[in-house]
C-alpha cells in the first residue's frame, strides 16, 4: 500500500475541522464535483449529526495523529479519520483521489465491518 500524499492528507483534516466547526459548506467545497452534485452540505450536515448523536458535547475534533490509510482502489485511497468529543469516538472513512478531494464518504465506525 502506497502512502497518503501531504496534500490530501492535509485536506481530509481539513474536512474534518470543517465539520466538527459546523461550516458545512466550506466542507461541501472539499468534495469532489461527481459527489457534490449527489451530496448537498445540508446532507454533510445532517450525516455528520446523526453520526455524533450519542456524543455528550459539541465539542468535536478530528484526531489528525489517528488518521489511516486502509485501503485503495483504482480510484484513490480510502482514509480513516475519527472524530473525538468528550470522550466519545466515531469516524468517518474517506475516499479521496490524489488530489485530496473526496470520491465517497462512509460515516460511522462500521467502515467494511461484516
């Protein structure tokens, strides 16, 4: 498995600072343009709440050091990113191209679980 260039790593932190900041719209621009056309920043929004539901705070933060690289396919990589709050964890897996922007989001901890 290859390694996960500087420049995409540093824009799936950044959607991840985005969503946790509730700019849903700024974390909507980081989308490809195939997934933006399917995915509405009030769908980011509504994804990334009912992902944190059972967290007891707001105060959300993506855990950049936990970031992983788990796996890749002809189109890109698939990244893990947890989000953390108030002891609480959940994550969100991304799939990116190498350009950073993301192909395909799964939210939830479940990522390829079966």
């Amino acid at each position: 498995m290859t390694t996960l260039d500087d420049t995409a790593r540093l824009n799936i932190i950044r959607f991840g600072v985005m969503l946790a900041a509730r700019e849903f719209s700024a974390a909507h621009g980081l989308l490809a343009p195939q997934l933006a056309e399917q995915v509405s920043a009030g769908d980011l929004e509504q994804a990334f709440d009912e992902m944190i539901v059972h967290f007891d705070t707001e105060d959300v933060a993506p855990v950049a050091e936990a970031l992983q690289l788990v796996d890749e396919d002809a189109f890109g990589h698939w990244v893990y990113l947890p989000m953390e709050g108030d002891g609480e964890l959940e994550a969100i897996t991304l799939q990116v191209n190498p350009e950073g922007r993301i192909l395909d989001i799964e939210w939830g901890k479940d990522w390829k679980s079966g």
